[in-house]
C-alpha cells in the first residue's frame, strides 16, 4: 500500500511538473517541487478550511490588512487584536495560520505594523501567544522596522514587555 502511495505521488508530480515546465527535472529539482506542491495544497486546504473560506474572510478583512504605506513607502500591516474573534467561535491554531499566510506577502521587503488592541474582548491565552511567537520566526520580524501600539491595554502592555525581555 505505501509503495502504491509513493509511486502515484511521484506521479501526480511529474504530470504538475510536465505542465509547469517543458524540460525534464533532476532528482533535486523534483523534490524541491514535491514540497512546494504539498505546501501549496496545505495551504488551499487551511485557506478554505471546513467554513467554506468565512475566516479567511474575516482575518483579511477584520484581523489583518495592508492600509497603505507610510512616508518611507513600507506597507503597513495593520493587526487589529480588538476584533479577534472569540476561542469558542473561531479556531487560533488554523487563523494563526491564515495570519502568517497574509504576511507572507509584506516579509521579504520592510514593512510597518500598527497593532490595535484597545477594547479587546477576546483576548488569546498566554499558552497561544507563546506559540504564535514561536511560529513567526526571524524572516517574519527581520525586517518590521516600525512598530506602533494603538490605545495599548494593560494585556498587550505586559505582552510587549514580556517579549521585551525575550527577545533581547
């Protein structure tokens, strides 16, 4: 069974990588598209989730955005914790996902962040928190060259100082 498995994988991959290209691949340049296609997939699969695409929606619209840029031409990524939904309608480890799906597009040049958190209602455990900082490794904060903290709450007061520490 998991030789039938692998055979009709290196299939279904050399027919995507037969349309992607017309010269053949090495052994190298077929795993490297072996693992981009299986995160590609991954990352339709968690992007539609079992909600038909609603917290996607949601996190692009209401969570996380690009506002524009600021006066040194970097986008602004604006995280608005104040609109996090509550831990027993949405699920954080799938949005925490979406969320660094959606940086994926600011972190190779710098960018801005201005977090909002004032009126917070639902705000993450610590246990979560700890893990979404684990999660966004060097390339997601190499280049955030400006951070702005909106109306900041005695929650994200304590945060950023515990971060502080961490991060030294």
């Amino acid at each position: 069974m998991e030789e039938q498995y692998r055979q009709w994988r290196m299939k279904a991959i050399v027919e995507r990588a037969a349309r992607y290209s017309a010269g053949s691949l090495d052994s190298r340049g077929l795993a490297a598209l072996e693992e981009q296609l299986t995160y590609a997939e991954f990352k339709a699969s968690v992007m539609q989730g079992d909600d038909n695409g609603r917290l996607l929606e949601y996190v692009n619209t209401h969570v996380i955005f690009q506002a524009g840029v600021d006066f040194e031409s970097k986008p602004m990524v604006v995280f608005c914790a104040c609109n996090l939904p509550s831990t027993k309608e949405a699920d954080y480890d799938r949005m925490l996902n979406l969320i660094i799906f959606r940086l994926d597009e600011f972190v190779e040049n710098d960018y801005t962040v201005v977090l909002f958190t004032s009126g917070a209602t639902n705000a993450p455990g610590w246990q979560w928190m700890s893990k979404a900082y684990r999660r966004l490794d060097r390339k997601y904060r190499k280049n955030v060259k400006n951070l702005y903290v909106v109306h900041p709450s005695m929650w994200s007061k304590m945060l950023l100082q515990v971060l502080g520490r961490i991060v030294r």
